[in-house]
C-alpha cells in the first residue's frame, strides 16, 4: 500500500528529541502492529479503506518543496491571518501573521524540542481517555507538516484565521500529506478559525489530518472545517475540542470533496459552563462516499451540547453518521441534543445514521433522532405552479434544506463563502 515505506528514509533525515520523538515513536508502533482499519471495526462497519491499501503513496516530507512563486488559486475571504500549506509544506510568502497570534510549524517546535503546548494537550487526552485510531497513530509517525497555533488571552479579532491545505497536480506518485494542528484559544479571546482543505482538479493524494484545540475559559471560539479536495482524493481527520470553564464553541464541518472522506469530530466538555454547537453538512455525487463520526463527551455536568447534521445524497453515494454523546456518572445538569437529517435525490444513493446516547447520570436532559427522505413533491409542485424552472426549484429547496446550518453562523461574510462553496456542489452534483 505504499504508506510506510518510506518511515524509515524519513526517521533518519529527522532529529526530533524529547516528547516529539516519543509521540513519533508511538506513532510508528501503533501503525505498525494494527495496520489500516478494516471493516470488522465498529467504527469503520460502513467505510472501506481499500482504496488507501491498492494506491501507492509517496510522503510530502520527501517531495521538493514547491517554488516560492508558486500561484494558488484559493477562494476570496478577509482574514484576519492566512497561513497555506502546499503539498503539505508551509508557504510563508503566501501567508498572512498577526499579532494577536502566535504560530511556529510543528517542524521548527519538533528540531528546537518545545513541548509546552504538546505536554498540555497529551495530558488533556489522557485525563479524558481521547479516542484514537490506527490512522491518528499515522498522522503521529509522520510527524512534520502543520503548526501550533495561540491566540493570546483577551483577543477579538474581526476576521477568521485562515488554515489553507492545497494539493495540487503533483508528477510523481500520489502524495500523502499528515498535517498536525496545535490550536489554543486564550481566555475571554472570541475568533474564528478556517481549516480548510483543497485541491486542484483531478489531483491524486491524501490528506490524514489532526487538530487538537483547547479553548480556555469564557473564550469563545467558532470553528469551520471545509473539506472541498479533489474527487480523485482521500481525506481523513480527526478534530478534538478541549473545553474549559464557560467557553463556548461553534463547529461547522462541510464536505463535499474527495472521493473517499471520514472526519471524527470530538468535544470534551473538562470543566462545567461550557457549551457547544456541533453542525455539520456533506453534499455527494457519483460514487463518493462520506463517513461523519461524532463524539461528545459529558466529562463534568453544568455543560450543554446542540448537535446537528444534514446531507444530500445523489447518484450512488454513500454517507455514514455515526453520532455518540457521553454524559457520564455525576456529570449532572447536563443537556444534549442530536440530530442527523438527509436527504436522498436518487433510488441509489444510501445513508447508514446511527445516533447514540449512553447516559451515567441522573439529572440530565438529552434527545437524540434521525431522518431519511426524499423532497416533498407538492412543494416542489408549488414553485413549478409559480413559473420556476424545475432545476431552479430542486436547488431552492435542496439547498434551503442545508443552508439553516450555514446561517447558524451569524456572520454575513462566512455565510456569503460557504453559500458559495454550497452553490458550487451543487452545480457538480446535478451534472
């Protein structure tokens, strides 16, 4: 399968120390004694990696660097800072600082053996059991592209901070890229933060993300991770939410690229008076196939969590929702809500959903539920009586079905792009 060669020619080149070289060292051993995740897992009944084991992948560490005058064709937004990364190496001469925020690449933290930031966020996974997999052990071994990002205590900044990933036509074989965020969002601060990952038309490579991000207390932080790569690609993650005393955090996660997608969205509620909303959008065609798997953790009581996803399904994709909240033993007070709606276009399509509540405690409140369906022929009916076109009328209503989650956001400029990125799917997945 090509995905651990080449470990060996980039241990060498490396002079990791300390905690760096242990994470890399666990890493390695994890992959190597479980391999790919296979469908007798639980959480990957529905979702094959076939398609990573019959592709040969060439690490971006050994790729050349690309050219500083490199031209990246990425969608307009005001950012408040702007940090691309292409084929997995960080541009600085595309990118954007601020000082309100603090980065270094997790290469430069690794050589100088900082560990500040990666002690803290090891320790808060431990404390909460943080769930893993083989391809988080991956992202481990490969250890290079990504950034720790602070923002500093009692920060407001207007725009988002962009994260760009851009894979583009690569000349050799397939890239596979793992790059690894280290986000923390200082007390009463408020931003934004845009992960985002895209690809040129038609590029083969893959993409096994992790974000680890702690919000302090009373900050508020919103959270949007778009998944827009290429159809030819494969994208994996895992984002994990850390949240302290009275934070509250907002998380949209859209998807509508790549022709293989899995993103597992974490929240661990540590200390009580946070809250969080969790939404989440994919649109698919052809033979795509999107897998969302959730978690929430009711670690402490007092918290509150709003959970919702919604897809449109066409051709014969395939989508899974695999949605589970955790409230444990005395965690009391705690609220939760979950709900995962999908909408099919064709006979073909398929969604697998599988919402889940496991509840310890006694003084909880807590709903969970799902729909399938198709649209509602007398509405559609009503716009044709209204003289719009029938295309024009599915698009109104198909896309007014998902659009609710992107206006959840309240901020026009956020809301006008992904309206965009929406409108685009669209026109693709109607071809």
């Amino acid at each position: 399968m090509g995905l651990f060669n080449d470990f060996t020619q980039i241990q060498n080149q490396r002079s990791y120390r300390g905690d760096w070289e242990a994470l890399l060292k666990r890493g390695q051993d994890v992959f190597s004694s479980q391999g790919l995740p296979t469908r007798s897992n639980e959480d990957w009944k529905y979702t094959s990696t076939k398609i990573l084991k019959d592709e040969t992948f060439a690490s971006s560490l050994l790729a050349t660097a690309p050219t500083t005058n490199l031209q990246v064709q990425i969608s307009p937004l005001k950012t408040a800072a702007h940090f691309v990364f292409v084929n997995g190496h960080f541009m600085s001469n595309l990118s954007q600082t601020n000082p309100s925020v603090t980065i270094q690449t997790i290469s430069q933290l690794a050589t100088s053996n900082e560990t500040s930031l990666l002690t803290e966020i090891e320790q808060l996974k431990q404390t909460v059991s943080a769930t893993s997999d083989s391809l988080d052990a991956l992202n481990e071994a490969y250890l290079g592209a990504g950034l720790a990002l602070l923002v500093k205590a009692e920060t407001k900044l207007d725009h988002p901070i962009r994260l760009t990933f851009y894979s583009d036509l690569f000349s050799g074989p397939a890239l596979a890229t793992h790059p690894k965020m280290l986000v923390k969002v200082g007390s009463r601060s408020s931003v934004q933060v845009i992960e985002e990952y895209v690809g040129q038309e038609g590029a083969r490579y893959f993409n096994n993300t992790q974000a680890d991000v702690v919000v302090e207390d009373s900050a508020k932080l919103v959270h949007v991770r778009v998944q827009n790569d290429s159809l030819q690609a494969v994208n994996v993650g895992r984002t994990r939410f850390f949240l302290k005393s009275n934070s509250n955090l907002h998380v949209l996660a859209y998807s509508s690229g790549a022709r293989l997608s899995r993103h597992n969205n974490d929240i661990h509620f540590i200390e009580p008076g946070a809250s969080a909303k969790m939404d989440g959008l994919y649109l698919t065609a052809g033979a795509q196939h999107v897998d969302n798997h959730t978690f929430i953790d009711h670690k402490v009581g007092n918290c509150q969590s709003y959970q919702h996803y919604k897809g449109i399904l066409v051709d014969q994709s395939r989508a899974v929702f695999n949605g589970r909240v955790l409230i444990r033993q005395d965690s009391q007070k705690a609220y939760s809500e979950q709900l995962n709606n999908n909408l099919l276009l064709s006979s073909q399509a398929e969604i697998d959903t599988k919402p889940q509540l496991e509840i310890f405690a006694d003084d909880v409140k807590a709903t969970h539920g799902s729909t399938v369906g198709e649209l509602n022929e007398e509405e559609v009916f009503y716009l044709l009586s209204r003289a719009i076109p029938r295309d024009q009328a599915l698009a109104m209503l198909s896309l007014g079905f998902v659009q609710e989650l992107v206006l959840k956001l309240e901020n026009p400029e956020l809301e006008t792009w992904l309206s965009s990125l929406l409108t685009e799917a669209w026109k693709r997945i109607r071809k």
